[in-house]
C-alpha cells in the first residue's frame, strides 16, 4: 500500500469532558494509552510506515517516532482540519489518504485491512463514523479530491452531505472497532466494562473502581 498514508492527528490537550470523573494526570495517562493502542493497530496492519502523526506534544511525537510513524509537528493544536491537511502535505507520494483520530480503544489491525479492502470497490469515500453518528472516525479519500474536510461538529453528516453534492459514490464502513472513542465519562465506563485487556481499559478500570 505505497500509495497510501495513513494521517493520525493527535491534540495535545487533555480530554476535558472527561475531568468530572479523570484529574488531569490520568486524562493524560489514558490519551497517551489510547494513541499506543492505535498505533499497535496500526503497526499489525502493516501501515506504521505510512503514518503520519500530526502534533504540537513532543511527547507525542517522540513516541510516534518510536513506534515507526513519521512525526509531523505543528506549532500549536489549530483543529483537526488543519493537523490533517499538514498531514497531507508532508505526504506528497501519496494516492490516497486515511484519517483516522488516536482515541480508539478497540481498534484492531483487522478493521483497518478490512476497511482498506474496499479501496477496490469503486468508492468515490469511504467513512466511518462514531458510535453517535456525530463525528468521523475513519474517512478515506484520494488525493486531488475536491472534498472539504469537516471535523467539527456533526462531522460525519458534514461529510456525507459534501460527498453528496460532489456526487461522490460513498461507502460506509460500520465496524464496532473504528466507531468507539472515548470523548465522555459514558464512553469510559463503556471502555472500563468492555472485555478489552488494552492499557487505556485498564485506566478506565482503575480511576473508576
């Protein structure tokens, strides 16, 4: 898959909406465990050479760098928006782009091969969204595109309303793995009570035992 890089932006804030349950420490121990479980993902589909991790925490970039992906820093947390069009323009060799958000605990290498195997299924897009269909949690797209990327709110009615206007023939991909991020303290108890063995469950498991 040269043809492909694979764009992972990373905030360096803290999960606020988690503070009434998680102190600012452990919302920083559970970001940094979520993004090594993505990357883990990543690495078993045999994509850690394609991905770009686009920050403004160094520790976040060094980590990357560790782990085989290509640290791409920026100067300061701008939006996904932006991280992902830095993203993109530090991949010049590239065909094709997936974005992907560093927060899913429950992704596997499979979901990322199973979705890539639909690139050859005539799809203008490819999407996945979160569990509450409000945000974009996958979105695969070929360079040159004339699509406006969207990652605010509604993210993904955003982007399945643009791929309509532009006509796009659109796919969407709806796998338990991709579409689970943690964002709310429901999303962690969620986490805490799935049968994941992940570090960033076990988080969740300890700060609300």
């Amino acid at each position: 898959m040269s043809d492909l890089a694979l764009v992972v932006p990373v905030k360096s804030s803290g999960k606020s909406r988690l503070s009434p349950v998680l102190s600012a420490e452990e919302r920083r121990a559970l970001s940094v465990a979520l993004f090594r479980g993505v990357m883990k993902a990543v690495r078993g589909a045999g994509l850690i050479g394609s991905c770009l991790v686009v920050s403004s925490d160094s520790d976040v970039l060094s980590t990357a760098s560790k782990c085989g992906a290509t640290p791409v820093e920026e100067p300061g947390d701008r939006g996904v928006n932006a991280a992902v069009e830095r993203g993109m323009g530090e991949a010049g060799w590239a065909a094709q782009f997936l974005v992907i958000p560093s927060d899913l605990p429950l992704l596997k290498s499979s979901d990322l091969t199973d979705l890539l195997r639909l690139r050859a299924a005539g799809v203008g897009l490819l999407i996945s969204p979160s569990a509450a269909f409000d945000g974009t949690n996958a979105l695969l797209f070929p360079r040159g595109l004339r699509f406006p990327l969207s990652y605010d709110r509604d993210s993904f009615w955003n982007h399945l309303r643009s791929a309509s206007e532009l006509g796009l023939r659109t796919g969407i991909f709806a796998k338990g793995g991709v579409m689970f991020d943690v964002d709310s303290p429901e999303d962690l108890r969620a986490l805490a009570a799935s049968a994941s063995r992940s570090e960033a469950a076990s988080i969740a498991r300890g700060a609300l035992r």
